[in-house]
C-alpha cells in the first residue's frame, strides 16, 4: 500500500517519461491520478494495463494524494502546487517556478539528497511539501561536475549546451521530425514551435535574452548551480544552443579548480559517480552521443583531459 501519486501534465513529454520511469522503477504507487488541462480531460490512457481517464486539474485533485508530480509550465505550477501543499500533497515540481525560492530546496538526488531530507513520507500530521527540480541541462551539468568539485572545488565553470528537441516538448519534436521531411522533399520547412528552419540549422536557445545578453536557460544553469552546490562565490557562465538532434542533451563543460586535480583522478571519480557513466575510447574516437544515451537515465561523460591553456603549455 504505497503512496498516491498524482501526475499533473500527463500528456505532456515529461508527464509521459514520469510515467515510463515509474514503471521502469516499479515504483510502489497505491493509486494514480492522471490530471491535465480541459482540452484533454476526457481522454483515456492506458498504464500497466489499467485504464484511466485523464481528469481536469482542479485543487480538489490532491485530496488524499500523498505525491505530485507536475510538468505542466511555471504558471500552472504556481497557481496549484500551493493548492497540493495545502491538502498534504508533497509536490516535485519540474518547472522553473520555485526553484530560486530560497525556502524550496532544489534537488538532483543523486547530487544533493540531504537538501530535501527534512521531507518524509511517513511525515506527522500530513503537512505538504513542495520540491523543485533543477532545469534539465543544470541536472546532466552538475551530475558529472559535482563530484569534481566536492574533491577539488570549482573556482569555474564555463559550459556549452547542445540541446535535444525534447526540451522543448513533444510539438518541438514532432516539428523537427516533419521539417526534416519537407526539406528533403524540396518544401518550404513549417516553423510554427521556432521563428527558424531547426532541421539541419542550429540557434541561440530559444529562451528570451535578458539585458545583460544572456538568455534564461543559461541563467537557470548559472544560478542553479550555485543554489545546489550552496556557494554564491563559484564563477559560472553558460551559452546554450538548440541542436537538430530529437533527444538528450549534450554539454561540453570546463573547469577551473582551487586544488590541483589531473586527469586520472578525475577520471577515476567519474567513474565512481552515481548516475555517470564514463565513455571516453581515444583509440577508437569513441565518446558520448545524443542517441547512445537517450531514453537512459546516466549520464555519460567523454573527452576528460587537461585544460592545456592553464598549465602553461600550450601543446
Ligand atoms: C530546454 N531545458 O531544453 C529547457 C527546458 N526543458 O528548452
């Protein structure tokens, strides 16, 4: 008799990966609630073998749920996750929503777990809680440099993203799907999710460019980190890009630390790493790939070597 589960953005691409990775995980839920907008209330699914009708989200959805999972945008979660709170529903947020609160811990949980250990189950009197989950590439960023830092400390961090479609939802992935299409036939490619051709072209992030001329997916990464590694001094600065590619995200990452750190030891902490996978074969110029890695949960780390413009030579 496990906990109760509410899913909020069902239809959604996360909604449906919660869904795959709560079977995938067997996760013990006593009951699901399948909730989303009107526009799909009604509808039907299908889990594990059991049908379910996708209900219209309403406060009224938590009552007697135990766990809510939303992905369903920032101002959906701002205006219900109080609402789960409020009827003890502990929250896991995926939207951008709470997670600068300082009062809401921002959790990778393989990263930082104990942010969140004052959070139970088995908690008295029912109280709600709400959880924010860190934006996607922050997540697959800080899984592979976290380790680093606790060993050496990162004075630095410059990082590049490649991201998947997939960020940008299940319409983002069909548009790149159908472009492809219509380009190779000679057509006039249909841009309605970006301004620009995506299929075979690549742009600045789609986010809205802040007056400082950084965009807000790379703040997220920038203040993300160092909400999670708990030190406002870390320098961090970001540029993220959309690739043609469907799925995963990749990023390269460079890294200044305070204590010296070489390369087989990073390696070897890598290694070591929940949730990381090292794929870093010279010989066969073999290293991480969008399509290696999609629909699996590691995160899979390459081309480990020496910064050679800070050790003074310079190859
Ligand atoms: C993106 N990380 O890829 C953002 C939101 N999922 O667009």
């Amino acid at each position: 008799d496990g906990p109760s589960l509410a899913v909020v953005g069902v239809t959604g691409a996360v909604g449906q990966e919660f869904l795959q990775v709560l079977s995938e995980r067997n996760f013990p839920y006593r009951s699901i609630r399948m909730l989303a907008s009107r526009r799909s209330a009604g509808r039907h699914l299908t889990f594990e073998g059991r049908e379910y009708e996708i209900e219209e989200l309403r406060p009224e959805s938590f009552d007697g749920v135990d766990i809510g999972l939303f992905s369903a945008g920032g101002s959906i979660s701002r205006e219900m996750a109080p609402a789960a709170v409020e009827r003890g529903t502990i929250v896991v947020d995926n939207s951008s929503a709470f997670r600068m609160d300082p009062g809401i811990p921002l959790v990778i949980p393989e990263v930082n777990p104990d942010a969140m250990a004052h959070i139970s189950l088995r908690r008295k009197g029912k109280e709600g809680a709400l959880i924010a989950n860190p934006n996607c590439s922050t997540i697959i960023c800080l899984m592979a440099a976290t380790p680093l830092h606790r060993h050496a400390k990162v004075v630095r961090m410059v990082v590049s993203t490649y991201q998947a479609a997939s960020g940008a939802g299940a319409a983002a992935m069909d548009e790149l799907e159908l472009q492809t299409r219509e380009v190779l036939d000679g057509k006039q490619p249909t841009c309605k999710i970006f301004k620009q051709q995506y299929a075979f072209n690549l742009f600045s992030h789609n986010a809205p460019i802040l007056s400082n001329g950084y965009n807000e997916e790379e703040m997220k990464l920038m203040k993300e980190t160092r909400k999670i590694w708990n030190n406002s001094d870390v320098k961090v600065t970001a540029t993220c890009i959309r690739v043609p590619v469907m799925r995963a995200h990749a990023e390269s990452v460079n890294l200044q630390f305070e204590k010296p750190l070489d390369e087989d030891t990073a390696r070897t902490i890598l290694k070591d790493a929940i949730g990381v996978v090292v794929v870093d074969d010279r010989a066969s110029n073999l290293f991480p790939t969008p399509l290696e890695v999609s629909n699996k949960d590691g995160v899979a780390v390459g081309r480990i070597r020496q910064d050679l413009s800070q050790d003074g030579n310079h190859g």
